[in-house]
C-alpha cells in the first residue's frame, strides 16, 4: 500500500490553506478512498470465509458419498442377518460418527451428521423391515427342510418298522405345527396358517402311498386346508388305497411264490402262510379262503416230495428206483399221488448227477461221507492229513458195492472199482491246469505238491491221478506230465521237465546236429519201448495220441542227456531209464505185458533182485505165481465173463455159422479169443482191459453183456497192484457176492450185479501210472 503522501499525489490533492480554500470540495476524497480501501478489505474476508464454506461442503459430499457406499457393502454382506435392522443401526451410527469426527470443521461435522441422520433414519427403516422378511423366510425354510428329514426318515423304517414309522412321522408333525403356531401364531397369525398348510400338504403327499389311512387322519385334523382341496386329497388316497390293495395283493403273492421258488431250488420245506394274510390283499374272506387253499396244496405237495426225495438222497439208483415203485404202488390221494410224481423226477435228476459226479454227489448226500467232509473243512492243520485219509475212504467206499450183509447196503453206488474217482471235476480240471502249465519248476512242483497232499494214502493218490488223465481232451493232464510224475522223485526229474518246454527239445537236437525225427526212428525195434506202448491198443485213434505223447516226452528226455550225439544210443538210455527202470515185462499169451513196479507197504519200489537192498521178501515170488496162475486160466476166465459178442455197432464179432451149436460157438470163442486177446493194464495199475485183434488188425475192446468194459481186478489183500487171484462161479444159477473194493477177499472178473452203473464204453484215454 502506498504511503500516505504518494496516495494524496497520486490522486491530485492540494495540500494548504490556498488549497483547503480552493479546493473545498475535493476534502471528500480522502475520506472517499479510505472508504474504498476498507470496502476492499472487507470484501477480502468475505472471500476467505467462502473459500472455508467451500472446502467443508465439499469434504462433507465426499464423506457423504464415502459413507453411502459403506453402507452399501455392509447391506450386501449382512442382508440375510435375522437381526438385520438393529445391526445396521449400530454399525451405521459407528461409521458416522468416525467420518463426523474427522470433519475439518464443526461446521462441516455438523452438517454431515445432519445429512447422515437421515440416511440412517430412512434405511433402518427398511432394514427393520428386510430383517424380520429373513426372519420368516429362515423359518419358513428350516420347517420344509425339517418335514423333508422326517418323510425321509419315514421312508427308510417303513421297510422295516411300518407301524413305528407312521407312529413316529404323526409324532414329529404333530410337534411341527406346534413349533409354528408358538412362533408365529400370535405375531404373523397369516403366515403360521401358511406354513401349516404346506407342512399339512407335504407330509400328506409323502405317506400317501404307503399309508393312506394316516394321510387321511392328518387331513381331517388340519383347520388350515381348504375345503376344496381337502376334498381333492380325499379323492387320491381312496385311489390309492385301491391301488395298493392290488399291489399289496402282487407283492404278497410275489412274496409266497418266490418263498416256494426258493424252498424248490434249495431243497428246503415251505411254511404256508395263515388264512388272515391272504385276507388282507383280498377283497372278501371267501376268495381269501380259495386262494390259502390253493397255495397251501402246492406248498403240502413240494414238502411231500421232499420227505420222499430225503429218503432216498445218498443212495444208489436201483434203491432209488425201488423207492420209487414203493412209493406209486402205496398210492394216496390228488397230493400225494402228485408229490411222488414230483419226487421222481427229483430223484432222478438226483441219480443222474450221481452218474455225472458220483464224488460231490457221496460227499453231499451220503450221511456217511458228508460228515467226514465236515470233519475235514474244520480240521487243524496238524489232523487235516488224516481226516483227508478218511475223507477219500469214504468217499471211494461208498462208491464200490456193498460189503457182505452191510446194513447200510443202499448207499453204495456199485461202482466198479476202476470206475470209482476221488476228486469232483471242477477240482480236477484246476489241478490238471496247473500240472499243464506253467514253468518246468513250476509243473513239476504241481505234480510234487499233488503226490505230497496223498502221503501215506497211495491208493487214493493213484485214483485221484487217474481222474485228472480221464477229463475230456484239452483239460486232462498231458502224457508228457504223466511221464514227469512217474519219475517225479527221481534225481532225472527236473532234467526231463527242463526238456518238455516248448522249443527245449527242437532246440537241443539242433545243437548236436540232429532232428527229432532222427530220434523218433529210433523207437523202432526197442522191445521195452514197443511192449509198453502196445497197451494203448485200442478201438478209437485216440490211443495213436497217447503212443505219441509218450514218444515226444522220451525223445525230449533223450534230446536233453549230455555228451550223447548218438541217437540210438540216447533213445535207449532214455527208454530204459523212464520205462524200463519203472516196469516189469511179462509175457502172456502172444504179448509181453508191462506191469508198473509199484510201491510196497513203506511207499519204496520193490526190486526184482532178491539180493537187492530194494528187497523186501515180498513181490517177486507172488508175481510170479500170479502170472503163472494168468496164463493158465485165463481162458476159463474169459468165458465166465458172459461176453457181448458183438462191436458197438451192433455188428457181430463172431458169426453163428448155420446150425451150430452153443457149446461149438463158446469153444469157437475161446479159442480166438485166447489167440488174439491183448491185456492193458488200466490207468490206476489196479487191473487189465481185455482187446481182441481182428482179422483187420484193428483191436476191438471187450464187454459184458451190460456193455461195461470187460476188466479184470488185480486188487488182493492190502498191497497194491498185485496181480489177480480169480474166483471163477462154475454154477450160473449161484449168486456172486458182491464185496466193497477195500474187503481183502479177492474177487477177480468184475460181475454185473445191481446196483451198477453204465460207464462209457471205450477205456478212459491215457495211462495214468499212479
């Protein structure tokens, strides 16, 4: 500002008494600009204070505007709160008061709390409001989650408790509508008629269809539902009562029929159920009556037939037959005459899987041997061996014919005792599968493991052995490992099982410059080798492959022996050693017989040496006067046999020639027959097959007039394998005793005499040593 002088010039005053006198006027001026200067300033101020105004306005929107969208999130973050209203107020009331405190001024404080006053005001109102709509719709959905819980729960004890599940449903409904009336009733009357409705609906909806009676008492009790919808549901439940009348009457029936079903299939007697059961699916007592009647007389006839079927279950087939004949001789009325029409088709469905099984069949149904397997399956490791021992007693027991007098006579099968098996086919077919297969340790180990499981008990073992040999082609165990298990306890076993892999042989007789065809022609001329490989003579090519199998093994194991180029010379060492160290050679009639040199008593191989330490003054002296006993009356003893004298076919092995007469064709008979018989040894050692060359030079096997393989019994005493003894009837009309196959009498020819079985014709393939 300038000084005082400077302004005076600057705006012209004259100063002085000329002056004050010429220039009165122009006194004002001063007075005029020192009024212009304070207008200025105060002007000055009031700009300031605009400024100030200015600023706190805008701080105040953009608190307002800070707050708002505060305000916001916490509304999207608790809107579902029950207690919505009262915690937006406290929370809102906290946050307003942090932004008025951080006004820059009073001023602007209090004008944001003006402003936010009534914005917490009006949107507490209307959280009020949201909060008590959460409230409700909480509720509302807490009770249609709990009438959901207590339908599924009704659901799942419907199948086992009915009664308890509409008892316990009607409880938890009743305590429902109680839970709602309490919170509601007084306060939001509307809205508690509301969810008892729905709750009265849903509950309705859901036992309906398994107990309209309970839906139809809740119904009537509600005071909620309208009257034109209470009529509607009492529409649907009387539909639903008729429709689960038919379908209670298709699951009752259904029930029963699948109980006789099952009482068929299992063999177990059916209890016919009450009168009253049949009158709750039926529409009057007297159809109720009709349809018990009806069931109850299927019921009587299958518990009928199996009271006749459990008479004759363990026995034999003629036992059977004659039950039967007892059964329809004894006659009865409509039930009984139909419950044994029933039994016999039972009971020979019975003997025919006696016939295809006779092994499950004894262990199943015969008293005798289904305890000894029970007494097995439950032994101890350290009694198993020996109640194993007694299990294969009494399973081939009872498979052979009855002894003398045996009370118990109707539970042998009359099996011969070739016939007979120890193991059922499901088993036999697995352990033949792990002899076939797999490495030469492993195969040869199989066949160790199978011997170890019969220690002690080498009859059964022998039996068991032939079972697997006899299986149908592709599942019997091979002749190579026939082969193996004869010397399977030699110190040469693991060399021979090394030699039957696939390719070894080939291989090996590449490598000393030979073929396996160079080998195999060797095998002509050896007497060992063609003495045992002409008791595969027989009436069907199988037997060509048996001879081969052989031949295969013995060339693989000839193949394999070190430092050995020479073909003939490895054939013999190879046939000798496998065939002829295990076989004695006899000859009968035009043919030398191999019979297996067995083991005596101690499981040791007796020797033909008597100065041997394999000695054991037992064998070869009875051998020998067997054999001599053969040769002399084996023509008796062909024809006490009573032979077919025809091929299977039907056509004659020897014709009648005009005129002649019976004791011209037997003696005929006996003559070709002891000129041309061939003896093979049977697969278990216990016996001979008899064949008979033809003028075609094709062997023909010989049979009885029952059509079972003629077949010669070497079974004497408690040894094994030795040669037969025969007991020879001179009288016809004189009855043969039939003995079990364990009795030590000797019994020679095998004589058909009921109970007998049929048996295939044709000698089961392969030799089974053992």
């Amino acid at each position: 500002m300038p000084k005082i002088p400077q302004y005076v010039a600057q705006q012209g005053i004259k100063t002085g008494p000329v002056a004050d006198q010429i220039n009165v006027g122009a006194m004002t001026a001063p007075a005029a600009a020192i009024g212009t200067y304070a207008s200025a300033a105060q002007d000055m101020g009031a700009f300031f204070q605009d400024r100030e105004k200015e600023r706190g306005l805008r701080w105040t929107g953009d608190a307002n505007y800070k707050f708002t969208n505060a305000m916001t999130e916490w509304h999207m973050a608790n809107q579902d709160r029950e207690d919505y209203g009262p915690a937006f107020k406290e929370h809102a009331e906290k946050i307003a008061n942090d932004f008025v405190s951080a006004a820059p001024s009073k001023q602007a404080g209090d004008v944001l709390r003006h402003q936010l006053q009534g914005s917490i005001a009006r949107q507490y109102e209307m959280a009020l409001k949201v909060g008590e709509r959460t409230r409700f719709d909480n509720f509302e959905l807490g009770e249609q989650n709990s009438t959901q819980s207590s339908l599924e729960m009704f659901r799942q004890l419907g199948s086992i408790d009915p009664i308890g599940a509409s008892t316990t449903i009607y409880g938890q409904f009743i305590a429902q509508n109680a839970r709602i009336t309490e919170a509601f009733g007084k306060k939001a009357p509307a809205f508690a008629a509301k969810l008892r409705r729905d709750a009265t609906a849903s509950v309705i909806q859901g036992v309906m269809d398994t107990d309209p009676d309970l839906a139809e008492m809740i119904l009537m009790e509600s005071t909620d539902i309208p009257e034109q919808y209470r009529q509607i549901q009492l529409d649907k439940i009387n539909q639903t009562r008729k429709s689960l009348r038919v379908l209670g009457a298709n699951a009752f029936h259904m029930s029963i029929e699948n109980e006789l079903s099952n009482g068929e299939l299992k063999g177990t007697h059916v209890v016919t159920p009450p009168v009253n059961s049949f009158a709750a699916v039926y529409p009057d007592e007297a159809s109720a009556q009709v349809a018990h009647d009806k069931y109850r007389m299927r019921v009587d006839i299958h518990n009928g037939s199996l009271d006749h079927v459990k008479e004759a279950a363990g026995k034999n087939k003629y036992a059977m037959q004659q039950q039967i004949a007892a059964l329809k001789a004894k006659g009865g009325g409509v039930v009984e005459q139909q419950s044994i029409a029933l039994a016999e088709q039972k009971i020979k469905a019975m003997g025919e899987f006696a016939d295809s099984n006779p092994v499950e069949y004894v262990q199943t149904y015969n008293p005798v041997v289904a305890k000894a397997r029970e007494l097995y399956a439950g032994a101890t490791d350290k009694d198993k061996p020996g109640r194993l021992r007694q299990l294969n007693a009494e399973t081939l027991r009872y498979q052979g014919h009855a002894p003398l007098g045996a009370p118990d006579a109707e539970y042998y099968l009359g099996m011969e005792s070739h016939q007979v098996s120890l193991l059922p086919k499901e088993q036999a077919v697995k352990i033949a599968g792990q002899i076939n297969n797999g490495t030469p340790d492993e195969q040869l180990n199989a066949i160790r493991s199978f011997m170890a499981t019969y220690e002690g008990d080498p009859d059964s073992e022998a039996i068991a052995w032939r079972d697997l040999a006899n299986l149908p082609a592709g599942q019997a165990v091979s002749q190579q490992m026939q082969l193996l298990k004869l010397v399977a306890n030699k110190p040469f076993a693991r060399q021979l099982a090394a030699a039957l892999a696939p390719g070894v042989a080939n291989q090996n007789a590449k490598n000393k410059g030979l073929s396996l065809d160079d080998y195999e022609k060797k095998f002509i001329g050896n007497p060992t080798w063609e003495a045992f490989s002409a008791m595969y003579g027989g009436d069907n090519g199988q037997r060509a492959k048996v001879v081969a199998g052989f031949r295969e093994a013995i060339t693989a194991y000839a193949a394999s022996l070190p430092n050995m180029n020479n073909a003939t010379q490895a054939v013999k060492l190879a046939v000798d050693t496998l065939i002829g160290g295990e076989f004695r050679f006899e000859d009968i009639g035009k043919q030398t017989v191999p019979f297996a040199k067995w083991a005596g008593p101690d499981n040791r191989p007796h020797g033909e040496d008597k100065s041997s330490f394999l000695w054991f003054g037992y064998g070869d002296s009875e051998m020998d006067a067997v054999v001599a006993k053969v040769k002399a009356d084996f023509g008796n003893t062909i024809l006490a046999a009573d032979l077919m004298q025809t091929t299977d076919d039907g056509a004659a092995l020897w014709p009648k020639a005009p005129g002649a007469t019976q004791q011209a064709i037997d003696t005929y008979i006996q003559k070709d027959v002891n000129e041309n018989k061939m003896l093979v040894p049977s697969e278990d050692g216990k016996g001979m097959y008899v064949y008979m060359n033809t003028v075609l030079g094709i062997p023909v096997q010989l049979r009885t007039k029952d059509k079972r393989p003629l077949y010669i019994s070497f079974d004497t005493s408690s040894k094994r394998h030795n040669l037969p003894v025969y007991v020879v009837p001179t009288d016809p009309n004189r009855e043969v005793k039939r003995r079990d196959w364990l009795d030590t009498t000797p019994v020679g020819l095998d004589l058909p005499e009921p109970p007998k079985k049929d048996r295939p014709l044709n000698r089961p393939s392969g030799y089974s040593p053992e």
